[in-house]
C-alpha cells in the first residue's frame, strides 16, 4: 500500500468511492472534484497495486473553500488544515487503510506548521465508526452545527479539532 497523490488519473476510482459512502457525505461530481483538487493543500491516496483504496482531501485555513464546516473554524482558528473528507473502500475498511492516511495526513501538518488538524463527524444521524477512527487520532468535540448538503437531509455535525502543538 502507497500513499500517493490523488492525480486526475485516480479521480473515476475517487467519485466511486465518495458515491459508495454518499449517504455520510456531500455529493461530488468531476467537476467539482477538480475544483477541491486544485484548492486543497492536501489530496492523497491510498493505492494498492494500481487500486484506490481509499483517499483524504484537505485544505489548508488559508484556502478559498466554501464549506459551511470549513468556515466555522476558519472563524475560529489561525492555522489549521481541514478534512473535507475521508473515504476508504468498505472492503477495505478495518484493514489499516484509513490509519496509513491519516499517518500521512497529520506528518504533512506538522511538516507544514499547522497547529491542529480539523474535521466533522456526523452526529446525527450518529457515525459511530468515524467517531472512534478520529479519537484514536485525538480528536475532541468543539462545536456542533446543522447542515445541509445540496440535494440531502439536514444533519447536525460534531465539529471536531485534533492539535498538534505540543504543551
């Protein structure tokens, strides 16, 4: 398993992927993945043998994304990088793949100087399994919002943070 960049060539795999887990996630089309793509500071992922396994696209406090979540903490915090989203193939889920990203992810931030590393987790309706994959990562609640995706239900979402400043 690698961990490589999320180039165009990966983005059919990627939508698969995100389409899989639509219904805990926001609806992405090529289009808009190639926006995110050319505005996040990070988008990896995860390849076995020319396979995508799983991918993270995040952004950086100082990027123009237009998420509700992104801009809650954008009015919070000077320097962080946003999760937007995770996905890992539910065949590989439970396998280390999520971990291996995330070990990536958080090595880029502290490279990079970020102070934490921020995402949400839906809350209702609850995602019990992201819950414990992200505090494992130390992740703590510190906020909640309603949200509503283009085209879904609305959900309220834990706001989580996950610092990297030592002390």
């Amino acid at each position: 398993m690698q961990i490589l960049p999320a180039t165009a060539d990966r983005f059919a795999a990627i939508l698969d992927l995100n389409e899989e887990f639509v219904r805990v996630l926001a609806p992405l089309s090529r289009e808009r993945l190639e926006l995110l793509d050319s505005l996040a500071s990070y988008h990896r992922a995860a390849v076995d043998e020319d396979e995508v396994a799983g991918f993270v696209l995040a952004f950086g406090s100082d990027a123009h994304h237009d998420s509700v979540n992104f801009r809650w903490f954008a009015a919070r915090y000077a320097r962080f990088l946003y999760v937007d989203r995770v996905v890992v193939s539910s065949q590989r889920q439970g396998t280390g793949v999520g971990r291996l990203l995330y070990q990536d992810l958080f090595a880029f931030a502290r490279r990079e100087g970020y102070e934490r590393v921020t995402c949400e987790i839906d809350a209702e309706p609850p995602n019990p399994r992201s819950e414990r994959f992200h505090e494992g990562f130390g992740f703590r609640e510190v906020g909640s919002q309603q949200v509503q995706y283009a085209g879904g239900r609305p959900k309220r979402v834990s706001l989580r943070s996950a610092s990297l400043v030592r002390g």
